[in-house]
C-alpha cells in the first residue's frame, strides 16, 4: 500500500502531457460540464489497466487540479454538457 502523504503531486503544466498519455492509452477522455471528467468508458479503462497505474505513478495526485483539467479539455473540444443532443465529444464545433 502505498504512503498518500508522499505521494507526488501533478503539476498544472503537466495537464496536456496527462491528457496525451491518456489518449495514447486507448481511453477518450473528456470533461462532463464544467466540474467534472472521465477517463473514458469501462471497457476502454479496463483495456488500458495497467498503462492507467503508470500515468498514476509519473503524474501523481491530480484530484486538487479537476477544474484546471476540466478547463483544458473544454479547451480542446473534448466535452459533454449535461442535457446535450451530442452522443460523443468529437461532436462539438470545437473538437479537433
């Protein structure tokens, strides 16, 4: 079990270099509104398990930077607002 209290901290400008890890892991992030996100699916994160415990492990605790990630992938395109007609985030004029 690892120490929570030494645990490293992910740093604001690492968010785009999470993000492409976690693409590059075979999971679609994207933010959900303005104050949250996800990985991707369930069937995509359990796919990519073990790439996910590494992105863990180099970027560290995130969890106090949730609106600054949210914020970046709202930047990007990647998102779904609650009560939208969209079914995928690549269906935002933003989306790349």
């Amino acid at each position: 079990m690892t120490d929570n209290r030494s645990q490293r901290l992910m740093l604001e400008i690492e968010i785009p270099a999470f993000i492409d890890g976690v693409v590059a892991a075979g999971c679609d992030i994207c933010a959900i509104g303005h104050d949250c996100y996800v990985l991707g699916d369930l069937e995509e994160m359990d796919a990519a398990t073990d790439e996910l415990a590494h992105i863990d492990e180099v970027f560290g605790d995130r969890d106090f930077l949730l609106l600054e990630i949210v914020a970046y992938l709202r930047s990007l395109g990647r998102y779904l607002d609650p009560g939208s007609p969209a079914k995928h985030w690549s269906e935002n004029s933003k989306a790349h």
